[in-house]
C-alpha cells in the first residue's frame, strides 16, 4: 500500500491512539484512563479556565528564559568563536556549567536568591546557557574567512558584517539551538516550577501526582505537546523556509 | 585621483608546523600612475595575492609602507577575488548595494548592470548564475564603489575561452567608461597584452619585479589576436627571462 506523505504521520497518531485505547481497555484499572476519559478531564480543565492559565503562566517563563538564554548565547558564542584568547579562558567555565546537573542549579538558586521569580527565571537560563555558546562557538569556527576578507575590502561595518555575513552563516547553527533549547528548556521549567513556583504546569501536575489523577496529568502533557507542535509548525518552520530560499 | 606609490620592503611567513620559513616579497617598488591599467605577471605561487592582499590591508603583517599621492594612507579599493565571494544569501543586487555606502548613489548600479548585462539576472540569488555571471557581477561589485585602485586577481581563470574574452570586453569598456586605477594579476601574456598598459614581470619567491615593459599596441587593435600574437613573440625574443617565468 502506498500512502501520501501528508497521511503517513496521521496514521501513525491514530495507531498511537488504538494502542492507547486497547491496552486502558485491556488493564481497566484507574491508573491507565482510555483517550476519552482524558479528553474529557482535558474539556473540563479548559472550560474550568485552570489548564488555560497554567499553561499560559509556563509559556510565559518558557519565552522570557528562552529569549535571554539565546541572547546571551548567541553574543557570548560569537565573542569566543572569534577571540582565541577568551576561548580559551573561558573553556573551562562552559565545561563545569555544562556538567552541572538541572537539579543542582535549580536548588541553589531557590536557597539563594529565595523561591521568587526571578531564581526561576535563572535557573533555567543558567541550564541552557552552556548549550547555546558551544553550539554558537563552533559555527563561528566555520565561518567563511574568504567572504569576511571580502566583507573587511570592502570596508563593511561591523554591523553589517554581523547581519549580512555572519549571521546567514550561524542560521542552521541558531536554528539547532532553539530546536534542542526548547526541548530542554520545557522540561527544566517544570522541575523548577514543582519545586518552588505555586502556579505553573509542573506545579500541577506535582498536585496531581498527590492525588494520582493521571488522567489530569494525560491531559495537561497533551495540551503541553501540542503547544511546542504549534510552536514548531508555525515559527521555527517558516522561518527556516524564508531563510534558506536562497538555496538551490 | 592620485599616483599610487607601493614600496614593500619584506613579507615573510613565519614556521607552522612541517612548513618552513618563507619569504614571500622582497624589496618590492612599484608605481601605479592614476588611471593606469597595470599587469602583473608571474608564475603561479610568487606572492601576487599576498601583494594584492597587502595592498587591501587584509595582511598588515608586512614592513614598507603604501603611499597615496604623496601622503601614508589607505586607498580606497574595489577588490576582484579570484573567486566571485558574492554573499549567497543575497540577491545580485543586493549584493551590489551592500558595498555602498549610504552617501553612494544607487543609480550607478543599474548602469553597470547594463553594461555587463546583467540586468536581466539582478534579482537572481548568486547559487543559480554561471561562473561567469558571478565573475561579472563581482566586477561591478569593484566598480561600484568607485575605488582609487582595482585589484583584480586573475579573475579569468577558469572560465572556456569565448566566455574569458565576453568578460575581458566588457571589462575594458567599463573601464574605458571610468578609467580607474586597476592592477590586473595575471600568468596569461595574451590576457595581460590584451588588457594593459604596462607589464611587470615577477620572479618567483620571494617576489621582485624583473623587468617592466610598456604595451604599444594601440586600443583599438586590442581585440585583434594577430597583433596580440605578434607582439607576444618580440617580447619572448627581447626577454628571454620571461620565458622561464611562463
């Protein structure tokens, strides 16, 4: 049988539901909910207003870490890609924060900044940080020297060479980034929000957990996936078909 | 526009590795008049591009000093590589006007699209023209930003014969149109014949000019293989230096 490419990955999400549904039928037990037990806890905490917030208040932390972990990753990676010397200074620090475990940052910051906002905040940034400057690091390392050679003839400035040089050629790197610091972003920020935060997804599903509503826990994971799902198809996408039109 | 004084007294690469110490250019004088097309021609490896990037200040490790008129300064220059370097991302026009700066007048631009004519192309992305559309569009490029000196460094090479020749054409009535400085590097007598007003012939490293000869050969026969040919011959009998160097 030969099947679209538009109908493959369908298909597959509907296995995914059968085999869901057959093995909730099959066990009958509390603990394992069929697809419409949690589609309709899912209705309910929409209508009820609470999934819609928590997942708002956990967005919000996502974008705003996100955003500045980025910023600075991009800046620093490019600094060290370029300048051997700080590289090399700074090598060791990256290797220790890389190796940090999520668990141990997040504990430190909420023992010494206080369970606030804020040691959320960087907390999260301190655990992709590293990520974001190696990745950004070794494309500088690759960048073209003919076309900066070029750029220095011709007497560009740094700006420009920074946006018509340098970052065209950093875009699959930034690109990869964001891909794999969304991932492990998401993740950290509700082990942060469990262990010091009063609303956010990790905060319920740490409510839910004591309780063991796993059908509460199904529907908040779904709606979570599908999120980052949208997030993917409609930005992270389209911004790497618009930059890479260039392409033969 | 002023004369162009290049005096370079040493350029040296130092030890990396397996790779010895090299001198690449030693006591070299050379005087670019204003609005002089000059060749240079040498076999392959005697420091043209080193000299082309010195005088770019893309190399400053070097000892001697770049005079423009009769003051130390850094001329303004249109650079041809050997390879187009257009930046991929960017239309053919788009890399044209990023050259500029802002108190540069776009309008030039179109003009020299349609001299080399590419007109047609210039909203094209540089992955999608041929090597000699992306040679032709790094000349404008040079051209564009109205420059003291043009380095070309061999920007022929590579390319099948009748295409060489279109773009040397346009090439010289572009600059018959504006008459810029241009240091032309090249190892193809007939291409530098063709092209100069004077010829410098290199040694091999580390680099010194041999001999320097001016091109009689009026403009207007320039096209003619026949007397490109003829005049290629006498310079052979009268240096027989230079034949070792080809």
């Amino acid at each position: 049988m030969k099947f679209s490419k538009k109908g493959l990955p369908v298909l597959s999400l509907l296995v995914l539901l059968v085999v869901w549904q057959v093995m909730a039928v099959f066990l009958s037990s509390s603990l394992l909910p069929t697809p419409a037990v949690v589609a309709k806890v899912f209705w309910r905490e929409c209508e009820s207003g609470q999934l819609p917030y928590h997942l708002g208040v956990t967005l919000l932390r996502l974008v705003v870490s996100f955003s500045v972990a980025m910023l600075l990753g991009c800046a620093l990676g490019i600094v060290f890609g370029r300048n051997k010397q700080l590289d090399a200074f700074f090598d060791n620090w990256l290797v220790i924060f890389l190796n940090v475990p999520a668990l141990v940052t997040i504990i430190l910051c909420y023992v010494w900044f206080g369970l606030v906002e804020s040691a959320a905040i960087l907390a999260v940034v301190i655990n992709k940080l590293p990520n974001v400057i190696v990745t950004i690091r070794e494309g500088t390392r690759t960048l073209d020297q003919d076309l900066l050679d070029m750029a220095r003839s011709f007497h560009f400035s740094r700006r420009k060479t920074l946006i018509h040089v340098i970052w065209p050629q950093l875009h699959p790197f930034v690109m990869g980034a964001t891909r794999s610091g969304l991932a492990l972003i998401w993740k950290i920020i509700l082990v942060v929000e469990l262990l010091g935060r009063s609303n956010g997804m990790g905060y319920q599903l740490h409510l839910f957990f004591q309780l063991f509503d796993v059908a509460s826990i199904l529907a908040y994971t779904i709606a979570f996936v599908a999120v980052i799902q949208l997030i993917e198809l409609l930005i992270l996408k389209p911004l790497d078909k618009k930059s890479l039109r260039w392409r033969r | 526009m002023s004369d162009i004084q290049i005096n370079i007294h040493s350029k040296n690469y130092p030890a990396i590795g397996q790779a010895s110490h090299h001198k690449a250019i030693k006591d070299f004088k050379l005087l670019l008049r204003s609005g002089e097309f000059v060749c240079l021609v040498g076999p392959s490896g005697c420091g043209k591009t080193t000299l082309l990037n010195i005088i770019a200040d893309l190399d400053k490790d070097y000892e001697g000093e770049i005079l423009v008129g009769f003051e130390q300064a850094q001329p303004k220059i249109g650079y041809v590589f050997q390879n187009p370097r257009l930046l991929p991302w960017r239309t053919v026009r788009e890399n044209l006007e990023l050259v500029l700066g802002s108190d540069q007048a776009l309008v030039n631009i179109d003009h020299l699209l349609e001299v080399m004519q590419l007109t047609q192309s210039q909203h094209v992305y540089p992955e999608r023209l041929s090597l000699g559309m992306s040679r032709r569009v790094s000349i404008i490029r040079a051209f564009a930003v109205d420059p003291d000196v043009l380095l070309m460094d061999e920007p022929f090479v590579s390319l099948d014969a009748p295409t060489a020749r279109q773009v040397r054409e346009l090439l010289l009535r572009l600059w018959q149109d504006r008459s810029h400085t241009v240091l032309f590097v090249t190892h193809d007598l007939r291409e530098a014949i063709a092209l100069a007003d004077r010829l410098i012939f290199l040694s091999a490293a580390p680099m010194r000019v041999i001999t320097e000869v001016t091109v009689p050969v009026p403009r207007a026969d320039r096209g003619d293989e026949k007397a490109i040919e003829v005049f290629r011959q006498q310079l052979l009998n009268d240096y027989p230096e230079i034949k070792q160097l080809l």
